[in-house]
C-alpha cells in the first residue's frame, strides 16, 4: 500500500522513465534526482527499465565509437547471407 501511495504522490512511473532519459540527456535538477532515487528504490520495473536504458546507452557507444574502425566488405556480407540460407534450408 505504501508503494502505491508513494507511485502515485511523489513521482509516477511514466515520469520516472522521463527523468531516467532526461538525466541520460541532460543533468536534472536535485530534487528530481532525489524524487527519481525513491522512485527507482521502491519500483522494480522502473529499475529493470534503467538497467536496461544503461546497456542500450554503453552499446551504442561501443557501436559509435568502433564505427570508424570496423570496415565490412561484400564477401562478409556474402558469407553472412549464405549462413542464414543454410540455417532456413532455402538455398
């Protein structure tokens, strides 16, 4: 019951997972900090929704920053293509 009250008073969970992407994109403000804290204390799903928020961010860094270096050419493509024929028995 006191983590209702506390979902529906102090901070809900669509404005948790708003604070959640403007502190990715941004600094927010200390008590948003605070209120998003208690927030992510009490709500599992808000903090599953963070983890995962943190992984896609550290992999798209990974992507970006490997962008440059990572050179594909036509036979990769080709061997990739072959191998999902292979697996759907289509070729």
């Amino acid at each position: 019951m006191l983590k209702k009250l506390i979902h529906i008073i102090f901070l809900p969970c669509s404005e948790a997972t708003m604070l959640m992407e403007k502190r990715n994109a941004e600094n927010i403000s200390p008590k948003e900090n605070r209120k998003l804290s208690l927030h992510l204390a009490i709500c599992k799903w808000c903090r599953a929704y963070k983890e995962k928020l943190e992984m896609l961010d550290r992999m798209l860094e990974r992507k970006l920053s490997n962008e440059n270096q990572v050179e594909i050419n036509e036979s990769d493509i080709q061997y990739v293509k072959e191998k999902v024929l292979k697996n759907l028995d289509i070729s």
